[in-house]
C-alpha cells in the first residue's frame, strides 16, 4: 500500500464493540472511518477505513513492535467465541 493509500475492509463484531478501543492498530495505519452495520440483535459488521500515513520502516518488522501489533489486533476477539455462543439477552446461563 502507498503513502496516502486507502484499506477498506469489513470487520464482524458483536454489538458492544469500540472503534477506538477495538479496532487493530497499525504504527505506519490512521483510521478515517468505522461505521456500523447491525446484522442482528447480537451482531455488527463494522467498515474499517485507513490511510497509510508513513512509510514502512525496519523499526516496525521489530519483535517488540509486532508483538504490540498482534496483541492489539487479537485483544478485541479474545471472547469472541464466548460471544457467538452467548444468548442474545447476555445471560449465558439460560
């Protein structure tokens, strides 16, 4: 992707996801937009659009750099099973 190139892409989620809180994060990405689509009482698929604001660099391939990125990218969906097997109400005990 350029300097100033656009990534759209679709991201399912439950209904109490965060844009600011849960969207993966990229050092070299700013996020333009995410919106909401309701798909059902308990889901959402979310259009997630960047901008590339900087080149790559070495110091993003870095071990510590990409471990950020995945624990970023990974937390949101931690619970996510959890989740989809949930009742729509929240209550896993029913």
């Amino acid at each position: 992707l350029k300097v100033d190139g656009i990534l759209a892409y679709l991201l399912p989620a439950t209904l109490d996801f965060q844009a600011d809180r849960d969207v993966p994060k990229h050092p070299a990405l700013r996020i333009l937009d995410c919106c909401a689509q309701p798909i059902s009482t308990k889901y959402a698929r979310y259009l997630v659009v960047m901008r590339k604001a900087r080149p790559w660099s070495h110091s993003d391939a870095g071990l510590q750099v990409r471990a950020q990125i995945r624990a970023a990218a990974d937390a949101p969906f931690a619970a996510f099973k959890q989740k989809i097997f949930e009742p729509a109400g929240g209550d896993a005990s029913a």
